[in-house]
C-alpha cells in the first residue's frame, strides 16, 4: 500500500511539473518581443563598442584612398567607382561626435609668442578671433566674419627657408616630380567632386615662374575637370611615398592669383600624412569662393572643428595675394598678406603637407554657391607664384 501511496504522489508531481513547463514556456512563447525602440527605451541607448568606430573609420580611409588613386602604380581603373552610402552617413557621426568633443573640451587660447618678432605695421592692432566649431567649414557660411588688421606674429628670412618651389620650369613643364604629385586622370567620389574629375595635363608651368591648375570642360564623364597637386600621394593613411611634410613650428607660405568665377573652389590647404586610419588634422589656409571673392576662409577639421571668414574688402582674384600658416606644437595662426584670418589652439600637432586645387563642386552646396560657372569663365586659371615653408623655431 505505501508503494502504490508512493507511486501515484511520484505521478502527481511528474505531471505537476511537466504541466508547470509547459504553461512556462507557453508563456514565455506568447511574450511580445520589445521592438528596437521600446529596447533603448527601457535600457537607455546601446552604446556603439569603440572597435566599431575604428573599424568605420578605416574604412572611410580606404575608401578615400582607393578614391584617390591616382598613380599609375594604383591601378585607378581599378578603384572602386564610389563610396557606399553607409560610409558617408559614418562620417558624418565621426563629425558630429567631433564636434560634441572640441565644444566640451576646455578650450585656451594660444600663448603669446615668445620670440623676438618684426611686425610690418606699428600701428596694427590685434585681434584674436574667439574659437567657433563648425561642423564643415567648407561646406557652410555659417561661421562669423571678423575685418581684422592684424599683421602675423613671426616674420620668417630667408635665412630660415627650409622648403620652395618657385615654379621657374619651362612652359608646359609638369609640376617637379622630386616635389609634387600631379593628380589625374580620375574622378575622385564624395559629395564635393560630382561635377569635377581631376586631369594631369591641367597642371603644368607656364614659363614665366608660375604654376598654373587649371579648370576646363570635362572629359571624363563629368562636366569639368580640375587640377591637384600634392608631395602626397594620398594613398591612405599613414600615408607611404610622401616627398616632403613639415613639421610644427613651422611656416607655410603660398602666392598666389585666383581664376575669377562664381562656382569655383580653389584651396590651399594640408593633411597630416602620418595620421592613423584617416587624416587627424586638416589645416585649411583657404578656400576660396569664387561666388565670395572677398572673403578668406580659414578653418581646420579632426582634431579641433574651427572655422572663421576674413572680410579682406578686395576681390582676392583680382591681383596676387599671400597666403600664409603659422604651425605651432600648440596652436595655428592663418592669414593673408598683412591680415590675420583667423587662430585656434590644437590639442595634437603631426607633420603637416600641402594640397593645391583647382576644381567645380556641384551647384548648390557651400563651396559651389552661384556655380556652375558660366562658360565664359572656362578654361579657369588658378595661378601660384611660389609655395615656401619656413623654420619658425629657434
């Protein structure tokens, strides 16, 4: 009798449990799944894991590169036709949380200069432009104007020159292959190269000790096409091959005459080439509107988001003009002839090179304001007298 007691208890809680199961897992099977929306509302946003955004970003330095390659060596026809949407929507995240970053970072302005300096104007008055983030500087107008006077704090000799090109070949003469990379023959992709391809025989020495980069009508599938030029080749980061960079403390110093037109985009700017992944400090000395012709526009990008517009009251494109950067372990001075454009404190610095364009962004976005430029203003000739760096330590 206690066995078959026994027994049936042992079956009674065998069911039990097996009916508990079932109406557990049944239940769980008829939960609602939370959607997406309702997660990050219950649990706060997912935070993006940090291997992801280095992963992004190489990939958006790849994607740069292989749009830029441009040397025969790099196989161009090659290269991927365009970057995928998803890339650009990524670097705009990059630029937003940048841009976050330099606001929430506790900002200095940049010491005084310490060093004995030769002013050109005793009775100049200086006056340093107030930090501004932007969150593309070419690409917006919305950064403030200032109508400075300011002559630059150092004035370099020629006793400190450590780099030129005077640009004195023979007419035709491509730019001097043991200094520059002559970019051609491709049509670089992103949003500011949909109407300009880039064309090697657009830049070239017109015999009379000047460079000349050329805009003329396309003839590569695009209605334009540009010069560029760099001592980098541009094929990623770090970049390999690069025949010359300098290094802060220095001064970068660029000559030159605008071609007159509105929707034309000639700048004078540089990249660090020894950056990881993609470039971490963009220094923009110009870049000149065509539809703005009086304004110098200065600004940097990465590392710090900077930007400020000089009102010079001349058109820039109507005589020539010099261009010049004060490179710091700390901060940057930009300027033209005897005007400061503009400074900002750095929080890295890294060996710097220059990158020359002449180009037609699309019609409609900042550097292509008033574009595409009438027929009449083509062939475009940018023209540049000397580019030159100097030593400013010591």
């Amino acid at each position: 009798m206690p066995r078959q007691v026994a027994a049936a208890v042992a079956l009674m809680l065998l069911f039990a449990g097996v009916g508990s199961s079932a109406l557990l897992a049944r239940a769980l099977a008829q939960q609602k799944s939370l959607t997406a929306a309702q997660q990050e509302k219950r649990l706060g946003p997912k935070p993006t894991p940090h291997w992801y955004w280095r992963w992004s970003e190489w990939r958006l330095g790849e994607g740069y590169a292989k749009g830029h390659a441009l040397q025969r060596a790099l196989r161009p026809k090659q290269a991927p036709q365009r970057i995928p949407g998803w890339a650009w929507e990524r670097l705009h995240f990059f630029q937003v949380a940048r841009t976050t970053l330099a606001a929430q970072r506790k900002r200095h302005g940049p010491p005084a200069t310490t060093k004995s300096a030769t002013t050109t104007s005793a009775t100049s008055t200086t006056t340093a432009p107030e930090a501004t983030t932007t969150t593309d500087a070419s690409t917006t107008d919305a950064a403030p104007t200032t109508t400075a006077t300011t002559t630059s704090t150092t004035t370099p000799t020629p006793s400190n020159l450590v780099f030129d090109d005077e640009f004195d070949g023979a007419a035709g003469a491509r730019p001097d292959p043991s200094k520059w990379y002559t970019f051609g023959n491709v049509c670089p992709r992103g949003t500011n190269w949909q109407y300009s391809c880039l064309k090697s025989s657009n830049a070239f020495q017109d015999g009379a000790g000047h460079l000349v980069l050329r805009v003329t009508g396309g003839t590569q599938g695009r209605p334009y096409d540009g010069a560029e030029i760099s001592p980098s080749p541009l094929n990623g980061y770090p970049s390999t091959n690069v025949k010359y960079k300098f290094p802060p403390g220095s001064r970068l110093e660029v000559r030159a005459k605008f071609a007159p037109g509105a929707g034309l985009w000639e700048t004078l700017w540089s990249v660090a080439p020894d950056s990881i992944t993609q470039d971490q400090l963009e220094l923009d000395m110009q870049e000149w509107r065509g539809s703005k012709p009086t304004l110098d526009d200065c600004h940097t990008h990465y590392a710090i988001e900077y930007g400020r517009l000089l009102d010079t009251g001349v058109d820039l494109s109507a005589d020539w003009h010099t261009y010049w950067m004060d490179y710091y372990k700390d901060h940057v001075v930009f300027g033209v002839d005897n005007m400061t454009c503009g400074q900002t404190s750095l929080p890295l610095a890294l060996p710097e090179t220059p990158i020359l364009w002449n180009m037609v962004p699309p019609p409609g976005t900042g550097p292509g304001t008033g574009g595409p430029p009438p027929a009449s203003d083509i062939p475009a000739d940018m023209r540049v007298d000397y580019v030159r760096v100097y030593s400013l330590s010591g």
